[in-house]
C-alpha cells in the first residue's frame, strides 16, 4: 500500500507537468517564490537520491544539483536547464530507488544516516516521509500549473 501511494504522487506530479514547454516549466510563477515545476522535479529527484541511496542502501550518492555553495541549487534554474535532463534524472533516481527497497521488508533498517540524525531509519518511515514530501510538493504543483496555463485537476 505504502508503495501504491508512493507511485500515485509521483505519477501526480509528473502529470502536473505534462504539456508544458521547457519555458514553462522552468517558470516560478508565484513571486517571490522562485519555485518551479521543473524545480520540484529536480527537488524529487534530490529527495529520491537521499532517501533511497543514502540513507536506505547508503550509497556515495553526491548531490545532483545542489551544493554548500548553493543549497537550494536544484530550484535555480537557467535557460540551459530543459525538461528533459530533469525527468530523465528524476526517472534514474525513481528506478535505484525501486531497486534499493526491492526485497526489504517496511521494517528493515537504513544502513546510512540521515544529515539530521544518527539513528536508522525503517524503510516504513522513508515510505511515508516521502509519501508526505510528494504531497506537499504536489499541491504546489497544482499551483504552480494553474498559474502557468490555468489547468486545475487532481
């Protein structure tokens, strides 16, 4: 079940983003916010990498798109930046995760750590976290797409 609705948001949010050009996309239509559809994509696929990778299998996994320098690096976009190195990263980082909770069970431990603690986490408390991150990033997404072309839905 945990699962299911894992892949619901995600499906949710790539949904939120279909049709639009890269242009739209990489628009942060709700000033001052610099928040963009292409953004959250590339926040989730940063979220993915950390929850699956690091903490769950702990993975050398860098980060993709954010630094010390620039911690919020995932949000500036430029024009260079398209729809589809976002998706196709964000689609690389849904599989390892896929592949890294195959087999496990909700209880199993994390063999990394997170930034904000030493304890271990249960696969069951990743599922839900990321459950709660794709949802509240999913109703940004409703309004981020609303602004932009004015579709409302799910």
């Amino acid at each position: 079940m945990l699962e299911g609705w894992l892949d619901y948001h995600r499906r949710t949010l790539a949904w939120k983003c279909e049709g639009l050009t890269d242009e739209q996309l990489r628009t942060a239509s709700v000033p001052p916010s610099k928040l963009s559809l292409m953004g959250l994509v590339r926040h989730m696929a940063e979220v993915e990498r950390i929850w699956f990778r690091r903490v769950l299998a702990d993975e050398d996994a860098g980060p993709l798109y954010f630094s010390e320098a620039d911690p919020d690096g995932e949000f500036h976009l430029t024009e260079a930046d398209t729809w589809q190195d976002a998706y196709g990263a964000w689609q690389t980082e849904i599989g390892l995760a896929r592949r890294n909770a195959a087999g496990l069970a909700l209880d199993d431990l994390s063999r990394g750590r997170s930034r904000h603690s030493d304890d271990p986490f249960s696969l069951r408390w990743i599922y839900t976290h990321m459950i709660e991150e794709y949802a509240r990033h999913n109703g940004h997404a409703d309004l981020l797409r609303e602004c932009v072309d004015g579709s409302t839905g799910d």
